[in-house]
C-alpha cells in the first residue's frame, strides 16, 4: 500500500473458527472477516480506542478454557504499554455456539448489566440446535482493563 495508508498490523485466526480470520489495523480497529464469505468487507469491525499519543499495537485472544466472561475477551496492547479489553468477541461457527451453550448458565448468574444478560440470551437463542446463526454483533464492548486485577469488562 501506499504511504499514510491504512496497515494490516496482526492478523489471527479466531481461536472458536476454523474460518474466522480477526485483523488488527493501523487506524485502531478489530476487523473479524469469515473467510468462506469475502475477506474484502468483514462481518464485523470494532474500533479500539486509543489516545492521540498512543498506538494499538498488538492483540491476543484469551484462551478459550478461561473463566466465563474472561473466554470471550481479546486484549489489546497500546505503544504506551496500557492494555484494554473487549468482551466478548465471539464468531459465530459451531465451535463458537458450542462454547457459548456451555458457558451460558456461568455466564448469565455473572453478567454486569441487564444488557449482558440479553446479550447471552440472544446469542444462546440464535445458536439453537442448527448451529451457528448469531444475533446481532459477536463484538462487544471495549473498556480499559486494570492489569492488576485483570478485570475483563463485558457489554
């Protein structure tokens, strides 16, 4: 690409996907393509915010065996060294419905707000027994997470 141009910073495939590819770019956002559609326009994109003097500079995916809410997180690494979260993140595959079912009971008796509540129930609902077929955004919210704590916010 040209100078000034938008970057392709890290890309990884979903670890819930077998065909999921998520995209960081240089202008702070999360892309989350399904590569048996088009990886010309994603499904869905998630702006990450940063500050005017800090970068986005890397992102991981939390392990799909971690606690509850902490499952569904993908964190982000500024050039200041502060690191973000954004919950959930989930592509809508088989794996991902599977993992969402599994989860809903831990996930409902802890979700923060109403809204996570009908987050959960939507999805769960969408899911149903044919597989995947997500309601609505797989991406959540984004809200800075205190490395000592290891908070994960939720949407």
């Amino acid at each position: 690409g040209g100078s000034g141009g938008v970057r392709v910073l890290q890309a990884a495939w979903h670890p819930l996907s077998c065909s999921h590819l998520c995209v960081l770019t240089s202008d702070s956002r999360l892309l989350l393509f399904d590569a048996r559609s088009s990886l010309h326009a994603p499904d869905e994109a998630l702006e990450v915010p940063a500050r005017p003097d800090e970068a986005v500079v890397a992102f991981s995916f939390a392990s799909p065996s971690a606690a509850g809410w902490a499952s569904l997180a993908v964190w982000f690494a500024c050039s200041d060294g502060a690191l973000f979260a954004a919950c959930p993140v989930l592509p809508p595959s088989r794996a991902g419905c599977h993992h969402l079912r599994s989860l809903a009971p831990e996930l409902l008796k802890t979700a923060p707000t109403e809204a996570a509540r009908r987050w959960v129930r939507a999805q769960a609902a969408a899911c149903g027994p044919q597989g995947p077929g997500m309601a609505g955004p797989g991406l959540g919210s984004f809200e800075p997470a205190s490395l000592a704590s290891g908070a994960v916010q939720g949407p």
